[in-house]
C-alpha cells in the first residue's frame, strides 16, 4: 500500500500514530489491565511489558510502567521477616557443595528451606523443594509445627514426582530439620548427598529465598486466608499452576520453569545425546606466589 502510494512505511505510521493515537493507547491500556487481573497483581511493569511483546505489541518498559502507574495497577510489594532457622544442635553439617557447583540439567542440585505464613489465629510453616536449574518447584508442605515433618513431606513430594537418579545434590540450611536423622536417613535412602549453606548466610540458598520472597509478595500478603485448608487450596493454585506453569522467571530469560525444562529437553534431544554432567570447582587453598627475587633469595 505504501508502494502504491509513493510514501514510506515511516511515514505512514507516524501519519497513524497522529490520527489515531487514543485507539493503539486504549489497546495497549486494555491488555496491561487484562493481563495485571490475569496474574492477580503479582506482575510489575518489566513482566508486563513481556507479556505484551509475546502477544505482538510493540511496547518497552518504561510505557507500560507508566501507564500501570497511571492506571494505579503497580504490583503489591510488602516485606516482612521472621527466623525460622533453629542452627544450634549437635546434629552433623555437611560440607557446601551448592556453592561449586555448575548445573547443566535437572536433577543436579535440589534446594530446600522452610519459610512461616501468619493466619488470622495461628502461624502455620511451609517447607519447599526447588530443583536449582529450572527455579521449578516440585515438592512443598504445609504444617502447624515447626518440626521435620515438614521438611520430610515435602522431599518425599519431590522424590514422587522426579523419581531423581542416584547423586542429587540437596542443598539447605543448618536447620535442625535437615540435619535430623529422620531427614539424613531419607537422604540416603535415595543416594543423595546433602549440602549445607554456611551459618548466618542465607546467599548461599539464594533460589530458595527468592521463591520465598516472590510467595510473600504476590500471594500471601495480597490475601487473608479464613482458616488452614484456604491456605493450602491458595498454596497449591500458586505453587503447581501458577509458579511452575504461568509466571514468567527473568532468570531464566522470562520462561516459566515448565517452558524451561521442555526447551532443555528439546535441545538435548536435537543435539543427539544427554546433557553435560553437573560440574564443580575444586577446595583449593590459597598460596602467595613469590616473586621471582624472593625464590631466588637463599634467606628463602
């Protein structure tokens, strides 16, 4: 049509930009809205603005930031925290492996932690599985005590449903939860090696505290539960529909875990043979080279 015209494309959407910007606004306007009720408020400007470019809408950030703001749709944010770790026991730790390692594939590293929900009567805790490559969550539960069962569920849950190879990885606190010989006994079982992150240092299970805190801010904190099971119900939406299946990760190049482990699986399979095996950085201590006037010195 341009062609025919003897104008340019530039021109002509500037000429449609000017003459009707209020429709291409109202689009764009209609669908950050659509999508902000679809995810429940739990999407800030940058997941929005993807959302929208995978539906064919040519829009940067900064647009849809503004017009959230405008519109007064912001993603609720709130922070809170509370200790759950309980380190001081005689029970054995284990060395960190987490730390050196480089995973290539599912299965590799599991990360576990505990995190609590308040309710209107009663503190209730949630214990979790992540596989550490794909940010998927794939074993949780729910309890009123502080105790390892929870933890202990929660593994079970994941070994249900990766039935995971010998060699797995699991990394977690110092907990007492993890530590126990309920938990270590059930490890072994299954042939995998436990990993602990070091005192105080909640970095080093930074996966697991980024779920928690995504949890908290788009989920617990955007509701009140009546009782236990509403928890759960919500919990379970959450986790197994809308985090695993919906909920883009910007870690993993907004893909949701589920769209993650299909495109490794589909790489694998094209490139003809298995993924490459998890790797890890040698304990290596550190050694002062000396100078070449030192070596030579022969007070050396």
């Amino acid at each position: 049509m341009c062609q025919l015209a003897g104008v340019s494309r530039a021109s002509y959407y500037r000429h449609w930009e000017v003459t009707v910007p209020d429709e291409e606004e109202m689009a764009v306007r209609a669908a950050i809205h659509e999508e902000v009720v679809r995810h429940r408020r739990r999407y800030g400007s940058r997941r929005i603005a993807q959302v929208l470019r995978r539906r064919g809408m040519a829009v940067n950030r900064k647009r849809v930031a503004r017009m959230m703001r405008e519109d007064n749709l912001l993603a609720i944010r709130h922070r809170k925290y509370i200790l759950t770790t309980d380190s001081q026991h005689d029970c054995p730790v284990y060395l960190n492996l987490a730390a050196r390692m480089t995973v290539t594939s599912i299965n590799q590293l599991w990360v576990a932690d505990i995190t609590y929900i308040r309710l209107r009567k009663e503190f209730v805790f949630l214990a979790v599985v992540i596989d550490r490559y794909s940010r998927r969550v794939i074993g949780w539960a729910l309890s009123r005590s502080l105790s390892a069962a929870v933890a202990l569920n929660a593994l079970r849950l994941a070994i249900q449903r990766r039935q995971p190879p010998p060699g797995v990885v699991h990394h977690s606190d110092q907990g007492i939860q993890y530590a126990s010989q309920e938990y270590t006994r059930e490890l072994a079982a299954h042939r995998m090696t436990p990993s602990m992150s070091r005192p105080a240092n909640p970095y080093d299970n930074a996966a697991c505290e980024s779920f928690m805190k995504t949890l908290k801010q788009e989920e617990i904190y955007c509701n009140q539960y009546a009782d236990f099971a509403e928890l759960s119900e919500h919990l379970e939406e959450f986790i197994d529909t809308y985090y695993n299946r919906q909920r883009l990760h910007s870690a993993l190049g907004y893909r949701t875990p589920e769209e993650f482990e299909q495109d490794a699986a589909a790489a694998a399979a094209d490139s003809g043979g298995g993924t490459a095996a998890a790797t890890m950085k040698l304990f290596r201590p550190k050694i002062q080279e000396k100078s070449q006037e030192e070596a030579t010195d022969p007070r050396n």
